[in-house]
C-alpha cells in the first residue's frame, strides 16, 4: 500500500525516535513504524448476529465469514490481502496453528483449540478489494460467555457497563487499534446499544471512533416487512431516526440488505439460479404472491421449480430479493445473471454503503492513520517510567505537529471533540468545522463549488476571522481552544490557494488536495446534500450562506455574542495585500470587526449602550 505524505512523515519521526530513546520505547515505535504501511483497518462491531460476518462477506466480495454460530464467530477475526489463501489462528502467545479452508471455502467452525488460548484469527485471501482495506470481524456485543466478560473487566481496569456485560476485551481492543469503525444494527437502536458503542469509543484509539470516521449499518431491513413488501419507505426514516440518535457515535446511518448484498458481491447467484427464478416469474401474479406471502408458503405450495432449488433461493436471497428478481424478470424476461446480479446489488443498498466507505473512510486515510500513529505515540510517552525517553517523546511529537501541513491532525483531533460532544459548538459551526477537518477540496470546505482561486481565498480568510472574532468573544475556554485550531486552519487554506493563484495554476483547488476527496469538482459529500448557488461569490453575500455567522445570530446564548435582529451579511474589505478586515453588518451602522493581520491586535466591537463600542482586543499570535 502506498503510504501518504502524513503518514511518511509520521513513519520518519518513528526512525528519529528510535536512535533518541532506549530500546523500548524504540521497539514502541517501531511497531507504530510498521503499522502505518498497512492497509487501512476497519473494525465491524455490533450485536450477536446482527448481521456482521454477512457485510464482512460482502466488503471483501468473497463468502469466507461464517454466518452461523460456532467458535469462529466467538473470536476476533482480521481479513487482509495475502498472495495465498490462508487461515491462522494466532494465540495468546504469539505462536501460530494453520487451517484449511472449509470445502464450502469457508473458515472451519472448529479452530481446534481452547477459545481461551486464541487471540485473532488471521484470514489472508487473495481479494483485491482486500488491498487497501483490511476487514476485522468482532465477535459482538451481549456476549454470553462470563469468561468474556470477566477478561474484559479484568483488562479495561474494573470495567463499568457495558463492558462487564456486552464487550468482550478482544472486540475492544481491535476497535481500539483499527482506524475506523462500522457498527452495524437491527431493527431499532436500543438504549443499551448506545451505552455500547460510548464504550467502544472510550477504549478506542483518540481518532478510532468518533462521527469523524465511524460510520453506521441498518441492517437486515428487509425483515422489517413481512413477505416480500418492499422496506424501504420503512427503512429509510428509521435509519434517519437511528442516525439522529447516534449523531455523537457515527456520521452516518446506511440501510442495507445484507443477504442480496453478499449474494451479489461474493458472486453467489448461477445461472441456474437465475433460470429458477425465470420459471417462477412465468407463474400468474396471483399466484406468485400468495407464493411469496411466507417462507413456509414458498417451501410447500406446488412450483415448477423443486424444493430444494426454492430452498436455495431462499438461502440467497429471502423473500424480498425473490419478489425483487421475480418483478425484475416478469418486466425483462431476457435479462442475464450478470445484470440481474448488479440490480439485486443495488436493491441491497449496498453501493451506497460503499461508496460512502469510501468517500469517509479510504480517502481519509492517510490523515486517519497518522493521527493514529501519534496518538499511540503519544500513549507511548505517558506510559515510559524513562523521563528522558518520555521528553524526547513528546517534543519530537509536538515539532512535528507544529508543521502546517501537520495542523490537519490537529483540526481531525478537535472536530473529534466537538462531534463526540465533549466540546458543544453551533451546529452551523460544528458543520463548517467538520468540512475543514475532513476534506482537502477547498470548494467543498467553503461551500463555493464554482468559484475562482481569489474567490476561494477570500472565502477562506473571512471563514478564519469569523473564527478568531468568535475565539475572543463567543467562545468559553473550550470553545476558544478549538476555535483557535480552525482559525490557523482556514488562514492556512487561504494561504495555500494564494500561492497556487500566484504560479498561475488552473486550478486553485490543488493547492488543498494531496488526496483525491469526493468533494472535488463541486461533488456533494454524503450526507450533506448539494451546497452552493451555483453562482460565481458576490462580494456581499447573505449570512445564510456565508457559513456559521448566521447560527450566531440564532443562538446568541451559546457562542456569547449578541447581533441585531435583521438578518446580518458579510463583507471583506481589503486594506493592503497583508490585512484584510471581515464585517458582519446588521442594523445601520453597527458593525463587528476583525482584522486579519498576522501580528497586531485584532479589534472586536459589539453593541454596547451608546451603540456599538469596542469590545475586546486580542493580541498577537
């Protein structure tokens, strides 16, 4: 896999530490070293059958993960990319126990030791979807088995709930190592599944499991119709209702079929299947609904397909992917397997699910990974008992940090906070915030999809004094300190198309864009519908679409500052090439100013009794 340019450099600390320090910390770092040069690593957490192992299946385009309960489906379970097919089942000691493949190409049921003594199983096939992802299937939530978790307790420090009951120590510890993380749901979530996943995020890595880069799977919606009747106007408003509920844990919330979803991408369905299947669509409508009503009705009522075969086809693709297919081949009798497979994939809902693991998790993964990197670095340093080597640590960490194309991790490590909740913020802020720390497209960042590079420039100064105006004068300490971070961030965005405009570049966006985001071109990110107007930036825009000064005007008690009733605009009025001042209008004649020099004070006014007065001030950088 080839490493990013963060984590390179990340990767380059590691080598600079171990020739600082003693040898271990040194093997320490090392290991963070050899980490980063592999694949992304996605956990799949969720309840005892919940429908895991089937998305595992369909995430790596292969049916290797069982389904059915067994000892395999106890213990973590790590799918990576590997020249040959191959199953490990690594213990608790390091040591290693090969197995074949089932004849059915799956893993054995039975591991041929004590579940005690394993640690994961190490799965290597040779899937390229595996190439730049590796899949780690957790065994779940609400485990039965006390010695679960016993071990958990014992390991997470005594533990409190959920972890004594629903984590098992191994599923939290591979949360805690991976990257990013999908949960998966049934039906609705419950209150103790929301317990759950804080859990997970308090034993996750620092950026391992926020709404930053987890993401959440409805699945099996299917079931929540009965017979073959189409889920998804029910889906769609409950996986809404889900995310809503969530919106501290994921950054989204995808329904899923995860039967056709697998069938389909593990390339399940045969011709024979589908010459079955166009028997059955041949049958009177009459007849093929009383058929598909209920399983027991399909098993038993007389078809010109066997028992056996509709069996097969349950297996594959329940009733709702039958119902789907039948409609499909009764409307396009002479539709192959090929094109029937790719709509079933489809009806599964999920190309989405990918698309948006790809969009949030894949393209982010250089700035993920690094992040990573130093937080466990960092973790590192605090547990050294060498002062030395934890000094050494911690200023090679904060030298790296203090590089501007190193203040990303920073903004990634902030937009943390604020999405978990343990910094509240606007939402118009949080949402601006959020843009920053996650995409590299400036167009997206600053909602502008057709502007020009001076344009954008502008844009991206005036979002950087709106939030040093707000670290002075809205914000509490918390608030102040992230405010702080965005602030340098966006002068560093309107730095960076400033001197791509000045080498003539067609495209100033590049200046921003190491990685190729979906946001590039004017593209919509997921989950956030189309922004902009479609026209070239006036030089007044409303403050509805200037970004979160309007959320200050709609909730003057959170940000600290009080604005006139009459919706407020923006200007940038440029005083010379090094100071640009940014003014939020309301009534006649009152104004709150920012410069935006480097050095020099910042004045800020607000209303006071004989209209509005100087508020504060705040010093240098």
């Amino acid at each position: 896999m080839t490493v990013g340019p963060l984590s390179a450099r990340v990767a380059a600390l590691c080598d600079e530490i171990v020739a600082r320090v003693g040898p271990e910390v040194g093997g320490q770092a090392i290991q963070v070293r050899d980490r980063l040069s592999e694949p992304l690593r996605v956990a799949i957490a969720g309840r005892l059958k919940a429908g895991k192992s089937t998305l595992v299946n369909a995430l790596i385009g292969r049916r290797v993960a069982p389904t059915a309960v067994g000892e395999c489906t106890r213990v973590v379970t790590r799918f990576r990319y590997g020249p040959a097919d191959r199953v490990d089942v690594v213990l608790r000691d390091g040591s290693r126990s090969s197995l074949p493949l089932a004849d059915d190409g799956m893993i054995p049921q039975r591991l041929g030791v004590g579940l005690d003594r394993v640690a994961y199983v190490d799965v290597s096939l040779t899937s390229d979807k595996l190439r730049d992802l590796t899949v780690v299937d957790t065994p779940g939530l609400a485990s039965t088995d006390t010695r679960v978790s016993a071990r958990a307790q014992a390991e997470l420090g005594g533990g409190t709930a959920p972890f004594d009951t629903d984590i098992d120590a191994d599923s939290a510890s591979e949360v805690a190592a991976a990257e990013a993380v999908v949960y998966v749901f049934t039906q609705a979530v419950r209150a103790d599944d929301v317990r759950a996943l804080e859990a997970f995020r308090t034993a996750s890595a620092r950026l391992a499991s926020s709404p930053i880069n987890a993401l959440g799977v409805f699945g099996k919606v299917d079931t929540l119709v009965g017979g073959a009747g189409d889920p998804w106007p029910v889906a769609g408003p409950l996986a809404e209702q889900q995310a809503l509920l969530l919106a501290r844990t994921v950054s989204e919330v995808v329904p899923v079929v995860g039967l056709l979803a697998e069938t389909g991408e593990a390339g399940r369905l045969t011709a024979a299947d589908c010459a079955a299947l166009k028997e059955l669509s041949a049958l009177p409508a009459a007849e093929l609904r009383v058929l598909l009503a209920s399983v027991d009705l399909f098993r038993s009522r007389p078809a010109p397909v066997s028992p056996h075969r509709r069996d097969r086809l349950l297996g594959l693709l329940d009733l709702y992917g039958i119902g789907f297919a039948l409609a499909e081949l009764a409307a396009d009798p002479q539709l192959g397997t090929g094109e029937l497979v790719r709509r079933l994939v489809r009806a599964s809902g999920f190309p989405r699910l990918r698309d948006t693991l790809e969009q949030t998790l894949r393209w982010r993964a250089d700035a993920i990974k690094a992040g990573w990197a130093l937080s466990r670095l960092e973790r590192v340093a605090g547990h050294t008992s060498d002062r030395r080597d934890r000094e050494a640590l911690r200023d090679a960490i904060e030298r790296l940090l203090r590089e501007p194309a190193y203040h990303r991790l920073r903004l990634l490590e902030v937009a943390q906070r604020v999405t978990t909740g343990a910094v509240p913020l606007p939402v118009a802020w949080e949402q601006e915030l959020i843009r920053l720390a996650t995409s590299e497209d400036a167009r997206w960042i600053l909602r502008l999809p057709h502007a020009s590079g001076p344009e954008l420039a502008a844009a991206a100064l005036e979002a950087a004094n709106r939030w040093r105006v707000y670290a002075v004068a809205g914000a509490g300490p918390a608030q102040s300190r992230v405010a702080q971070v965005a602030h340098r961030g966006f002068h560093l965005l309107a730095q960076a198309i400033r001197e791509q405009v000045s080498r003539g570049q067609a495209d100033p966006t590049e200046a921003v864009q190491s990685q190729a985001g979906p946001g590039a071109s004017g593209q919509v990110q997921p989950g956030q519908g189309q922004s902009g107007t479609g026209q070239e930036r006036p030089e007044r825009v409303p403050a509805h679409q200037a970004g979160p000064a309007d959320s200050r005007q709609s909730d003057p008690t959170r940000t600290g500052l009080t604005l006139p009733d009459r919706p407020a605009h923006t200007e940038v009025r440029r005083s010379g090439p090094a100071q640009d001042e940014v003014t939020i209008v309301g009534s006649p004649g009152g104004t709150l100013a920012a410069d935006a020099t480097e050095a020099g004070p910042a004045m800020l006014f607000g209303p006071g009794a004989a209209g509005w007065q100087q508020h504060g001030t705040e010093g240098a950088r």
